[in-house]
C-alpha cells in the first residue's frame, strides 16, 4: 500500500501527436494506465513522418496534465 495524500486517482497516460502547421493535437492511441504503451503509441505515429511533434501527458482527476515525454522534428 503506498501511502501518499497528494498522489493524484484515476492516473492516466495519453499520446497524442499533431502535424506541421496546425494548432490542435489528435490523439493517437487510448488512454491507458502505463506509461509505456503511451510511449509506444507515440513513437509508432511519429515514425509515420507525417506528425511535426508528439508527446505523453499524464492526468489525473484533481490535478492539471503534465508533459511528460516530447518529440520534436526539427
């Protein structure tokens, strides 16, 4: 039992990607509880050359997202 108040609940991964010259991000796999399968949504898409950047945000419920991984095409 890990024992911390300020961990968040319900934590979860997101990939996400967006192609050069455009605002929004698209999603590019499910959200998922492990951070790895995020990563490897993330790096399948990038791969595909056709996104400009890419990261991983973890969410919880009571607190706001957080970039925790990034891929930038330079």
């Amino acid at each position: 039992m890990t024992g911390s108040i300020c961990s968040g609940t319900n934590p979860r991964y997101l990939a996400r990607a967006r192609r050069e010259c455009e605002r929004k991000y698209e999603l590019v796999g499910k959200p998922t509880g492990s951070y790895k399968k995020a990563l490897y949504d993330m790096t399948r898409a990038f791969a595909t050359e056709k996104y400009k950047r890419a990261d991983v945000i973890y969410t919880t419920d009571y607190y706001d997202p957080v970039v925790v991984c990034e891929l930038v095409k330079c």
